[in-house]
C-alpha cells in the first residue's frame, strides 16, 4: 500500500508504478506568505521530498465562519505541489475547532475528571463523543473530500491528528451518556456489570443504567473495573470517531487510502493501537526520542512495536524530528549523524515512509522552537545539509520498499490492557511501569546481538520459539489456553512478577498467584512482595533486582529453579524457575532485573529454544541488526549503536547503504547504519 501511495507521481520508464520510500514532513503553508511557497517547493525538490502532510491544524483558514468556505490557498498550494511532483496525504483538518465553533458550541469542549472545562487556546479541544463536534467536523470532512476527490496530488487521507493525544479522557455528561450506551452494548444487564465490576464491595451495587457515570474524582480509589472500562471505552470512542471520518472518505474518495497517525511512543498510553491497526488503510506512527540511558533502545523499540501493530508489514512514519522538539524540560538538538541513524532505524523496522514534524520551522507559536527540515537559519544551514543527505540516501534505498519484516527466534508481547489494569491504583506498588518493563527486556536483547520482534496479543504467537510476556498481568481464559497451547507444542514462554493475576473484569484467579498461569509455571505465590523504592536484594546469579519479590513455592516435579534469591526477606527461596511443558517450557522471573541483570540471564531462557545472536561476537551489543525480506531480497540492516567506528566482519551480499573493507567486512562510522542486500531463499 504504501509503496505505491506515490504512483500517480512517480512511474518507471515503462510507465508502471515505481516503488520507492515516501520522503517529507508536515507542510503548513498557510504560516508564510504567497512568495515563501515558491521557495518551498525548489528545496523540496532538492532535499528530495514526495509528499508532504497538508492542511492538519487549517480549519480556521479553509472554514473562517459557519457556511463560509475559502479553499483558494488551498487549490493554488496542492496545484503547486503536484507541479513539483509532491504527493498530498491531505489532512481533513478537524484537529483543532476554530474559535467561532467553541464560541457558538462551548458543549463541545472536553472536561477533565475533576469538573474543569478545558478551553481554546490549544489544540485537540473537542470531546469525542460530542454530536455537535461530530457533525461541524464531518460536514468539514465532506468538503474537503468533494473538493478534492480528483485532485491528481492527493495520494492519501489523513484523518484528523493525533488522536487522543490531548482529549483521550472526557468525563463531560456528552462522555457519561456514551459511557453507559457501551456499556450496555459491552454487559447487556445491569446485573452482567455489577457482577464484572463486583459492585458488592463498597455498595456500590447499580439499579439502573442512568446512575452509572465515568469514574470522575471521587473520595477514594474508584472502582477498579470501572476505571478499566472507562479506559477501554475512552479508546472505543476515539476508534468510533475515526471510522466516522473514514467512512465518508471511502464514500465520496474510494480509491484513495485512509490512515490516521498513532503514537507508539513512551507517555501515550490511552489509544490501544492493536485495536485500532484494522481501522486503516495503513498504519502510520508519529515518535519522538526521549532522553535518557535507553533513548536509542526506546526508539527501536517503538519502531518495532509499530512493525507488529500493522503485523509485519510496511507502515509510514508520519512525524518524528529533525533535532530538538520544544515539549521536554531541557531541548537537546541531535548530533552529526542522529538525523539519518533515528530515520534509517524506523526504516528498518519495516516504515516504507520518513516524514517529520515539520517542513519550515514556524517563526510564531508554541512549536517555533522544534525543529524542521529547514530550520530558521534556512537552506545554508548543517541541518539542511543533513536533511537532503537522507533524501538521497532513502532514494537509494527503494529497492527496500514494500519488504516485510522477517520474523525473529524471540517475540516480546506487549498487551494494552495488562498495561492499564497493572498501573492501576490501590495495587501492591505504585512503582510499576509495564514499558519500562518490556523496554528492559528489548535492551537486554539487543545487548546480546539478539533479533527480537514486539507483537501484540492478536499476533501468531507460534511464529517465535521464545516469547517474553513481561508484567503479562491480565490473563483471559482463553489467552492461558493459548499460552499453555504454545509451550506444550514446542514454544518456549518466559514470564513475570505480577502477571496471569486478574481476568478481563480485574477479578483475581483465585486459589494462588500466578493465578492463570499458576499450573503452567509450576509454581504457587501466597503473597506478594513488592520492595519499597530505592531498596533491593542480591540473587545467586550475582545480579540484583528490585521493585518486586515473591515467596515463591515449586508445585511441580518438572519445574527447575535455575535462580534463587541470596538476600531478603526470600533469601534462600527461587527467583527465577523455569518448568518443561509438552515439547516446550515456562519460565518465570519474580523481580525486576532492569536490562543490565536481564542480559546474563538471558542466554539461560534462550538456550532450550537454540536462539542465539545472528551477529559475530566482536559486535554484539555495538551493532543492532533487523531484516526485512520481499520480492527484490532480504536486507539486513545494521545500526552502529555507539559514538565509535565499528568493523563487522563476515558479511556476503549487495551493499546498498555502507562501505566494505577487506574480505568482506564491513566499516561503520559512528552512528551510522548500513544496508545489506542477499536474494531471498
């Protein structure tokens, strides 16, 4: 699909579709006068740019008043762009209500859970389940689509931006009444939910549907399945949303694509893009680096859970940044090289498309600090020079586009909502956090030269001989079935404190932790033991973990300890276990060993499954490795991880990206990323 979102534009010589990565970024040209549009288009030409993201925050500009329309900019700007062969994914522009909407409807506005009404003045101020949003937003979308259903430019839709990024949780009366409508799809019976919300505690028990409402501030933990539901409902009334814009879009543009962009990155936790992944045409995914000592680990981790959103296949980066964004405490600009290495790791965890936020960096506003492709010190700049690099690095790069993600020996699951009923409140720790969990794991791997795939639970889970579920805490019947089913058959499932816990109503499995999985681990917990902060304990092994302990009792003769813990309230008891199953096995890890105590354990999981690292000793660790594979070959991408050179020897193949050396090895400068190019089997 996305492969061939520029094919109106860009054809071989024979006249068919050209398949080639998408290069570009958000264009907002309404920010400049009529003269800087011609400037636009010259250097998109010269850093190589085919597309551009248009019109996402222009609803005051295309709609100045109610039945007033003014889309001369417009038509001159995609006319404009299709003349210097740009493509268009054409945002429908209803991010952002004009102030004559929130002036005529102020109902339209969200409020938090406290009663706070969130007014103009930003961005995303708009209730999701508003009718009055939803029609003003629709008759702009039907507008837009009519105009434009024909316009040689346009290659993709772009509904909305966002999504969820500033509204995701509305507890307006618009909200409490959608609220009980799923709910009601969601139970049926009044008696269904207070059974599921065990509405017996606390006499909270609901006699009718009207008296049911979000779970606003309240004078202690609300309930804890009612706040999981509304979760689950926060992100329903968003997805229900999207398909309102793509249904009209596919109505009135049948043949054009419709995406939208989610935000697989750390602090967004409210959309549950799994769900969301068949919604789309594509799956399209904005990120942003995170500061820290996992910064380059985070990003290929995210860029990885993407690939297993849109299920291995192509997706499209929608935003990421040139150098520094202008939302983080202190606002680093990146180092020679960051620009191309963040761009080329997305590439090769399967994005078909490199786009940033934003092409001009705006001269007013709350983002004129964050940087863009061209910079306020313009085109004779470093960052420009970079820029135009990639564009030339990306255009040699096409043979690369429309390829698959190759499959992985290790799959690490990550579950949405075993993310939001985890985190929740009145639990044994309030430290827990479910990605940073899952982060460590995808570290520690990638510290042993490990390939690794992060899929979703509606993923093949047989497609990988190992399967980390880390902080896997809710655990259905039929997932535990599946689970059992994997290691029986010949999988090898590695697990965690807090997981198997609840079912999908927040009801714990009784009869011992770790209630669901509790016969396939072989194991039994009475009683968690979770560490205060800053305290931790020494295992046999030598490491050291924290955050959680268990009291752990081995139920089954076939279950091994292979660690104990050496100090602690469990001195002397398992930490980690792992028990046979069928032709497979199931281990567990009773404490958080963060990614460094994570590494030398690692090999003693991986071992019974034969998984080992694809690199050579010398560089593993220094160098990340992931493949794609498709019709024109498999290419194995390589990321220098580290500020230094690194040579990595034994390599055969085509070298599109890189430089060899001597009996085929091949040289990495610092950050750098190389692309290699074998026929596929």
């Amino acid at each position: 699909m996305i492969s061939t979102l520029l094919s109106r534009l860009h054809r071989g010589a024979d006249g068919a579709p050209a398949p080639r990565l998408a290069f570009g970024a958000d264009y907002n040209p309404e920010q400049w006068p009529r003269e800087v549009w011609e400037e636009d288009v010259r250097l998109m030409r010269e850093a190589g740019v085919n597309i551009v993201s248009l019109g996402i925050f222009s609803w005051a500009r295309v709609q100045p008043g109610l039945g007033t329309w003014d889309f001369a900019w417009l038509d001159e700007v995609m006319d404009l762009l299709y003349e210097h062969g740009v493509g268009v994914d054409l945002a429908t522009a209803t991010a952002s209500p004009p102030p004559w909407l929130t002036t005529a409807h102020p109902e339209i506005l969200p409020v938090t859970d406290r009663g706070e009404t969130l007014w103009p003045g930003a961005r995303q101020h708009w209730r999701p389940t508003s009718p009055v949003f939803r029609e003003h937003a629709l008759r702009l979308v039907r507008e837009m689509a009519t105009r434009y259903a024909g316009h040689p430019a346009l290659v993709a839709w772009h509904v909305n931006n966002e999504l969820g990024c500033h509204n995701v949780y509305d507890y307006s009366d618009d909200a409490a009444r959608a609220f009980r409508d799923w709910l009601r799809a969601r139970y049926g019976t009044t008696d269904a939910l207070n059974h599921a919300w065990g509405t017996a505690f606390w006499s909270q028990r609901y006699g009718d549907w009207e008296q049911i409402l979000p779970p606003r501030l309240a004078a202690s933990h609300p309930n804890p399945t009612q706040q999981l539901d509304f979760k689950r409902f926060s992100s329903d009334a968003l997805k229900d949303y999207l398909r309102a814009e793509r249904d009209l879009l596919r109505e009135l543009t049948p043949d054009v694509p419709v995406t939208t962009n989610f935000m697989v990155m750390p602090g967004t936790t409210g959309m549950n893009y799994a769900d969301w992944a068949g919604e789309v045409d594509f799956v399209a995914n904005d990120h942003y680096v995170v500061p820290g000592p996992q910064a380059r680990d985070e990003l290929s981790f995210s860029a990885n859970l993407t690939s297993g959103i849109a299920g291995g296949r192509p997706w499209f980066l929608m935003e990421h940044s040139t150098s520094a964004v202008n939302w983080q405490p202190v606002n680093l600009a990146k180092r020679p090289g960051d620009l191309a290495r963040d761009s080329l790791t997305h590439v090769a965890h399967g994005a078909d498309a490199v786009c940033f936020f934003q092409w001009r960096q705006s001269a007013a506003g709350a983002e004129k600090y964050h940087s863009a492709m061209v910079p306020h010190a313009g085109a004779d700049s470093d960052l420009f020079r970079a820029v135009t690099a990639l564009g030339d690095t990306l255009k040699a790069l096409a043979p690369v586009a429309g390829s698959e993600r190759e499959p992985a020996g290790v799959g690490i699951l990550f579950d949405w909502e075993s993310r939001w009923a985890s985190e929740q409140d009145s639990h044994p720790t309030s430290l827990l956090d479910y990605h940073q969990e899952a982060l460590d794991w995808y570290s520690a791997l990638l510290s042993l030269g490990i390939r690794a795939d992060v899929v979703t639970t509606g993923a093949d889970l047989s497609r990988h001989r190992v399967l980390i579920a880390p902080v896997l805490h809710m655990v259905p019947a039929e997932l535990a079935k599946d689970l059992t089913r994997y290691a029986e058959q010949g999988g090898h499932l590695v697990t965690t404190y807090f997981s198997g816990v609840v079912d999908e109503n927040d009801h714990v499995w009784l009869g011992g932790y770790p209630g669901a999985l509790r016969d396939l681990l072989g194991i039994r917990v009475e009683e968690f033991g979770p560490l205060p902060a800053g305290q931790s304990v020494e295992l046999d092994d030598g490491s050291t973990g924290g955050l959680w302990t268990d009291h752990i009792t081995v139920t089954a003769p076939e279950t091994e300890v292979l660690v104990r813990y050496r100090t602690g309230t469990q001195a002397g008891r398992p930490a980690v276990t792992r028990r046979a199953a069928g032709s497979g096995s199931a281990a567990y890890v009773s404490t958080r060993l963060g990614a460094d105590g994570l590494a030398p354990l690692l090999p003693r999981l991986l071992d019974p499954a034969g998984v080992t690292s694809e690199l050579p000793a010398a560089v593993r660790g220094s160098v990340e490795a992931t493949v794609r594979r498709g019709p024109g070959g498999r290419f194995l991408f390589l990321v220098n991880r580290t500020d230094g050179s690194v040579t990595v020897p034994g390599l055969t193949g085509d070298v599109l990206l890189g430089a060899t050396v001597a009996d085929g090895a091949l040289a990495l400068a610092p950050r750098e990323v190389a692309v290699l190019r074998t026929p596929t089997d």
